[in-house]
C-alpha cells in the first residue's frame, strides 16, 4: 500500500474541447489566456499541463499547430512543468488534424483516448440561454449524434507515430473495457510500463462517478498491469472533481483537475482560473499528508524523455 505521504501528480487541463465560452466567461481561449492560466496552474503546483488550442477568433476548438505554437513554447519558457499535448482534440477532428501539432512538437506527453465512445453534453444545451458564438450551440447539441472515434488502428497510429518520437502517454480510460485494451497494446510491445492511466469518471458516454467503478479501474488495472507497472490518476468531470480525485489520491492515485473537465471551483462557484483548482485541491492533499509532486518527480514516475527532447515550434 502506498505510504500516506506518497508524492502525487497533479495535472491541469487548461481549457480542453468540451466547454465552450458561454458556459464560463473564465475559460481560457485565447492563446494568451490560455498561456497565462497554464503558468499560473504550473506555479501553483501542476506538475503536467494538459493542452488544447481554441481559434482566437471565437475560442472554436481547433487543431492549427500555428495556434499552439502561440502558447505553448512561451509556457516551455516559464515552467518546467511536463507539457502533455491532446492527441483527443475534439470530436469533429479528423486523426489527421488531433495528430498535426503533436508529430511536429513531439512532447514528452501527449494525452491517447483508449477506446470509441460517446462522449456529450449536449443536456446541457438547454441550460443556456444565450450563446456568445454562433458556432456553439450545434456543437454542444450536435454531441449527442458524434462518436468519439479511437478504433484499434487509430490508437495503434497514434502510438507508433508519436513512440517513435518518444513521446509517452496519458492514457485516457473512460470505461473498464479501455483497461483492456491498453492491456492489448502492452501485449503486442507497441507501449511500455510505467503506464499512466488516466482514469476519467463522470463523462456522460463513460464510467459514471461512483466509487464502486473506482474500485473496478483500480482492482482491473492492478489485475491487468501489475500495481508496479502503472501510475493510477483520477478525473472527475463537473461537480464530482474534487471529491473524486480526493478519493482517489487516497486511493493511491494522482489527480487531474482543469476547466476542460470542471467549470466550477465549488457548488454553484465558477472557478476564475485554473489555478484556483489546482491551489484548493492541493490544500487538500496537503491536508491529508500528501507531498505534491515536482514536475521532476513527475518525469522520473512516468519514464518521460525530459524537455530538452521536444521540438516545441
Ligand atoms: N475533447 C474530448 C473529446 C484528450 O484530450 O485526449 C476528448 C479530450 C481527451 O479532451
Ligand atoms: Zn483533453
């Protein structure tokens, strides 16, 4: 059983694909916001900056490597957190486009969604009673008929395009049957221990935020992987993040958190930053005798290739 004052990871999805401007006038969509926000999280504690692009324009997901490359080596400059690029993007990009900047920055991490799914919010349409822009409104409806695709041979490309660089994964495991399919990639030698499996909850399309499917991802991958082998993080998105990936860090795990997976700082609080996240769950941790890991530590955990191999543009 790991020791009560294990290090722990805490990552930051900054801004993400999901949430679109006029859920939160605090998601970050510019490139300069979204710079600020991820330094901010970086110096209050994430170790690993997880990272999407939005049109400047109008703050649309896009997967234009120009657009990242406004924000994402000024970031490299003043941190030394891991960059963890998004290989997810959203779910109207084709491979072609989620792959474009990560093949060109070849990051030491980039995030590689483990299955097909559904994955919406469309419900949450009908919560919004005026939308910023016009692009909004069919993206967050039109969810609900969108597959979130990752055959086999999307993840199979994406791991030997992005291995070759040596960039290493967070592997985003939305349900148990995700678990075994990484487990069939660690079979065939196209990926290799630590792994660091991000365990996602509360994602309508995927495991929903109950402890017993915590259990489950824990008690399967323990089964799968071997507790050795594996790096165990937590994302819990909405209401159930802080509380989720507090269980989880006493789980054993590490901890995601972000304006990608959660609007809100608490019950009915929009956060204004991500940094905010980042300060209050490290509160808790710290409260519970958790060091908070170093992006170092972080490196060293997770097999990571170091900064100085990235080719950030
Ligand atoms: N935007 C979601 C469709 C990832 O970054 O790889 C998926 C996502 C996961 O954000
Ligand atoms: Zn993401």
């Amino acid at each position: 059983m790991s020791s009560p004052n294990r290090k722990v990871i805490i990552s930051c999805a900054i801004t993400g694909a999901t949430h679109t401007p006029s859920m939160s006038e605090y998601l970050p969509l510019t490139p300069a916001e979204i710079e600020r926000h991820a330094i901010e999280a970086a110096e209050a504690g994430a170790a690993i900056l997880h990272l999407h692009a939005r049109d400047p324009e109008d703050g649309r997901p896009t997967p234009d490597p120009e657009v990242f490359a406004r924000f994402v080596p000024a970031i490299a400059r003043a941190t030394d957190a891991v960059i963890n690029i998004t290989t997810g993007g959203s779910t109207r990009m084709t491979l072609a486009e989620r792959l474009a900047y990560p093949l060109t920055a070849q990051p030491e991490l980039c995030s590689l969604n483990m299955g097909s799914m559904n994955f919406s919010i469309h419900p949450i349409a009908r919560k919004i009673a005026s939308w910023t822009y016009d692009w909004e409104r069919e993206h967050v409806e039109g969810m609900e008929d969108v597959v979130f695709k990752n055959t086999f041979k999307d993840i199979r490309q994406i791991m030997q395009q992005l291995g070759e660089c040596g960039t290493r994964f967070e592997f985003e495991c939305y349900d148990v049957g995700h678990l075994y399919n990484l487990a069939h990639f660690v079979e065939q030698g196209l990926v290799k221990p630590p792994l660091f499996i991000q365990s996602c909850f509360g994602i309508l399309g995927g495991l929903g935020a109950d402890p017993e499917n915590m259990l489950l991802m824990r008690t399967t991958a323990d089964r799968l992987f071997g507790r050795e082998n594996y790096e165990f993080s937590i994302l819990g998105a909405g209401r159930h993040q802080l509380p989720f990936v507090t269980m989880g860090a006493i789980m054993g795990g590490h901890v995601r958190v972000g304006l990608e997976d959660s609007i809100y700082l608490a019950k009915g609080v929009k956060a204004k930053t991500n940094a905010e996240q980042v300060r209050k769950v490290r509160h808790i941790l710290e409260e519970l005798s958790f060091e908070i890991a170093t992006p170092q530590e972080a490196r060293q955990m997770l097999g990571l290739k170091g900064r100085q191999n990235v080719h950030l543009q």
